[in-house]
C-alpha cells in the first residue's frame, strides 16, 4: 500500500513536471515571437537599418529550453528582452513623429529622456552581438552630445547669401546662436556686421580678398572650400570676440533652408515694423538686409529697422517653431534632410567625434577624396559693394584616353546676364599630382597691400600663411598654382560671359590600361551650374551602358559620384 501510494505520488509529480515543462516552453516561443513581431515592427518603423541582423542573430543566439531548471533564467532575459524592444519601439516611435522635436523647441524638461533611454536600451542589446547596435548607440550618444545633455552646447548659425558668390557658397550677411542645454533650445542673433564692429583682431586677409578688403573682417571668414577649414576658421575668429563662451560648432545656411522652414510653419511676422516674412519674400528680406549691413562698412550708418530687423525674425521665428504640430516639424526635418545633402546646410563640430559621425554621413562639406579623378570648381565674385552675381555657370569635362595618357578639357562658362563683364576670381580643385598642359582666357593681377600691414602689427593667419607657401606663379599660362587639402589648385580671374576659362591638364595616373573609372565631382554650395561630361575611352574600349547621362547637361544639385566600366570594343577585337 506504501508502494502503491508513492509510486501515484511520484508519478503525479512527473506529470506536474510534464505540463510546466510544456507550459513553460510554451510560454518562452510566445515571448519570443511577440519579441519577433516587435523586432519586424522596428525594421518598418525606419529606426533600424539592419533589422534582418537582429533577426538572424536572436535566432542564431537563443537555444530552445532542454529541461526545467533552464526555463527561469531563459523566461527572465526573454521578458527582458521584451521590455527592452518594446521601449525601444515606443521611444523611438516618439522621435520619428516628431514629439521629441516639439519637447525640445518647447523648452520641456526632461525633454532627451527618450533619446537618453534608447541609448541604454542600445547599450543592453549590446550582449546580442548585433552588428548595427554599434552604430544606432553611436547615433543616439552623438545627438545627446550635440543637444546638450551633460553641458550646454552653442552654436554659430551663419547665414549667407549664394548670389554674393564665396568659396563656402556666399557672403555671410546674419547669425544667429542656437544653444541646447539639456534638450531645452534658445535662438537669437542679427546682422553679421554687428559682429564685424567688435571682431578688433588685426588679421591680414587672403591675398585675393586684399582687391577688396584691407583687414580679414569676419564676414569674410568662411574664405577655404573645405567646410570643416572654413567653420574652425569661423570658430576660431568668433571665439576671440570674448563673449564669455566658446561656440562648439558652425552651421552654414542658404536661404533655401530658411525657406523650407517658412513653407511649413507659414508666415513668420515682425510686428514692430509691420512685415511678414514667407518663404516666398524672405530672399529679397534678407539681401535687402545684408545691403543695408554693407552701408553701415562704407558710410558707416544703419537704421534702427536694419540693426534689428533679422534678430526680431529670429524671435518670431523661434515662437513659430514653439506652436508648430509634430507632424510639421516631421516635415522640416525631412526638408532640412535634403538642404544637407544638397549642402545648402553644412555643419561642423569642435569635438572630433562628432565632427567624423556628421562626416560620415556627408554632411560636413568636406572636400572629398576619389580613386581616379576629381574635380571642383569655385567662383567668387571680390567686388566693392558686394554686388550680385545671379548668372548661370557651365562646366564642361571632358576625360580622353590614350596610350600617352588621361587628359581632360575643363570649359568653365556663364551666362551673359545684365553685367557680360562682371569678373570672377575662380579656385579649380584637381587631383594631386596634376600636369597642367595650357589654360586660356585667365588672367593675373599683381595685388599689392592696401596697407603697411607690418608697421601698423597686424598679425599673419597661419593657415593662410601655410597655403601662400605653396603658391606658384605660371605667368604663361596666367594662372597660380596651390597645395590645399590633398589637391592642386589652379587659380585665376576670369570674365566668364565674355570668354570662357579652358583648362587642360594631364592627370597623374601611370596606368591607362583600366577598366573601370571614377569622377568625384564636388558642387560649391547654393550656385547654380549645369554639368557636363564627355569621355573619349581608349581605342579598344567602349564605355558599358551607365545611368548617368554622358554628354547631356545635368544641373550640379549635389556632388557626383561618376562611376564608369569599359569593356573590349567588338570592331576592334581580332577576328
């Protein structure tokens, strides 16, 4: 009777065990098919790149449950886990519609919290191994760097008008300081000359800038091509203003970007003087603006209405944006997205690791490198008065291949307009190495200094001093040559209406027996061009069908990456 009674006690015992063995295996495939669903509905929520990599490495790292004392800690790191997807899920549904943007110009407390909690959430997945975690984590810690989460973060938003063409796109003409302090935005600014009556550094300028300027004024510091130059020289001359700060990046902005912004949240109005400024007028406000700027440099006075004028739109702007719907700002956002890529917004950040992440993603206007070739042209218009320069420019490339080597053709060209002899000062990026051949219709001018610069101390910029080092005069050719950013530089003046710039160079490539070519074609922010490119492929070869159209004019909206293959020519293959 013992016997019989604990052996039914036993095997009541191993059914017991049976059904929590199967309610629990049960209970775990649930949990990670729920985690499955969530992990599917981040891979569509646009959060996740690589949500296939979660996927394959969850299925890959989760072993099914063999007995019962495995099944609690399986249970608890899956519910976890679950906890965690979700979190991350929700948060990052907040971000993408556009509640963290509205926390944030609203000036809500504790506003980076969902930024702060999918960035531990990240840091959790870590122990999955997953390839992309690195990355987003990455993402989420730069832009709690960049919002000012353990410190306040500021900085200098330049203005600049592309008709008054600079190597950066344009002639600076108003700022504005955006800070973060902990999520919470504050934005304010004026006229660019303001800032020029306090900059009392004496600096010698750019020997091209000397036509036109006898001090290196800060409206003028945006003078190098290469953004991250141009923004730590930016950086460098605001910083010695005094202002009790240190800006900690600069953010360069066309009047497209302001537009794009005006399009969303409407009319934007300056009570004070009665005007509503729109995406349709703020062009012609803010040139009027820079002119009113110019006279306060030639004669030395300016309105009350023009000292203030832009710093009151950046008020009523900064409201603006405080009322606006998350679904608007979503939409700011996405046009803000294209200005980056089209460099009509450029960034640049003191902190290095910041300055490589926003470099990674191409938006640091940095001058690029290539395999093959490379090219960019830049026009400046250095004339008294800063007169506007709206023509349309051409630009005709044109590779050959031969036995002797890769030569291209550059034509650069505008559009006669109202001032066919407006002239222009023009900065041509080539690969390193490059042979010039011959150059016609450029021009040199022998630019002596305005001023007795050493006797009246004014002190020498040391990047400008290291560039001048490299200058080469080609009297012949009526150009100069530079070294600048791992490229060579040919430099002129020119009068594009009236005789079109042609450059010929040979490129420093050995071997012209290739089968693939690449042409990285960086555009001048805000300018307006049209691009084309011929190839005269060697003799042998013809160039395999490609998308990009050859010999057709294509408007320069944003840098090229020209990728081309050759391939055995039928007509002259033996027989």
């Amino acid at each position: 009777m013992h016997r019989r009674i604990k052996g039914i006690f036993l095997l009541a015992v191993g059914l017991l065990l049976i059904s929590l063995i199967f309610y629990f295996s049960n209970y775990v495939l649930r949990l990670k098919q729920e985690n499955q669903q969530t992990i599917n509905s981040l891979s569509t929520s646009g959060i996740w790149h690589n949500a296939a990599a979660i996927q394959r490495n969850i299925s890959q790292g989760e072993k099914l449950i063999e007995n019962f004392l495995q099944y609690i800690p399986e249970i608890q790191k899956d519910v976890k886990l679950k906890e965690i997807l979700t979190s991350i899920n929700n948060d990052g549904e907040y971000i993408q519609k556009g509640f963290l943007l509205q926390d944030i110009v609203r000036g809500k407390d504790n506003s980076l919290k969902p930024l702060y909690d999918l960035n531990q959430n990240l840091v959790y997945l870590r122990k999955y191994h997953l390839d992309f975690v690195n990355k987003e984590e990455e993402m989420t810690r730069n832009w709690l760097l960049v919002l000012g989460e353990k410190k306040p973060q500021h900085y200098l938003v330049l203005f600049q008008d592309p008709q008054i063409p600079r190597p950066t796109g344009g002639l600076l003409g108003a700022y504005a300081l955006l800070s973060f302090s902990q999520g919470k935005m504050s934005l304010k600014g004026g006229n660019i000359f303001a800032i020029d009556d306090i900059f009392l550094n004496k600096i010698v300028p750019p020997l091209p800038l000397q036509c036109i300027s006898n001090k290196w004024f800060f409206h003028d510091s945006n003078w190098f091509f290469d953004f991250p130059s141009s923004g730590r020289k930016i950086a460098e001359f605001y910083n010695d203003l005094g202002t009790g700060f240190k800006v900690d990046g600069v953010i360069m902005v066309n009047p497209n970007g302001v537009e794009d912004i005006l399009s969303v949240l409407g009319p934007v109005l300056i009570k004070k003087y009665d005007l509503s400024i729109t995406a349709d007028n703020f062009r012609s406000f803010f040139q009027d603006h820079i002119q009113e700027g110019a006279k306060l440099v030639t004669k030395g006075t300016l309105t009350q209405q023009s000292r203030e004028s832009f710093s009151l739109f950046l008020s009523s702007l900064q409201k603006k944006l405080a009322t606006a719907s998350p679904s608007q700002l979503q939409q700011i956002i996405s046009l803000l997205q294209n200005d980056l890529n089209n460099k009509d917004v450029q960034l640049f950040f003191r902190d290095d690791n910041l300055e490589y992440y926003f470099d990674s993603l191409h938006e640091t206007g940095k001058i690029a490198e290539s395999n093959n070739d490379y090219l960019a042209v830049v026009i400046n218009s250095l004339q008294q008065g800063f007169h506007q320069d709206q023509r349309k420019r051409n630009i005709t490339l044109q590779t050959n291949f031969s036995s002797s080597g890769i030569v291209d053709t550059l034509t650069v060209s505008a559009q006669r307009g109202n001032t066919p002899n407006q002239e222009n000062y023009l900065q041509i990026y080539l690969p390193p190495g490059t042979t010039i051949i011959k150059a016609n219709n450029g021009y040199l001018k022998k630019i002596s200094e305005p001023l007795p610069y050493k006797q009246l101390d004014f002190q020498k910029d040391a990047d400008v001093t290291l560039l001048e080092k490299t200058r080469i005069r080609d009297e012949k050719n009526n150009i100069e040559l530079l070294a600048e950013e791992n490229k060579t530089v040919v430099t002129t003046w020119a009068r594009l209406s009236l005789h079109p710039f042609i450059l010929q160079y040979r490129l420093p490539l050995e071997k012209t027996d290739i089968s693939s070519w690449e042409l990285r074609v960086q555009k001048q922010s805000g300018q307006a061009v049209n691009f084309v490119y011929n190839v005269v492929p060697p003799l042998d070869k013809i160039i395999r069908p490609t998308l990009f159209p050859l010999g057709e004019k294509v408007p320069l909206q944003n840098d090229l990456d020209i990728q081309l293959h050759f391939i055995p020519s039928l007509t002259n293959t033996p027989s």
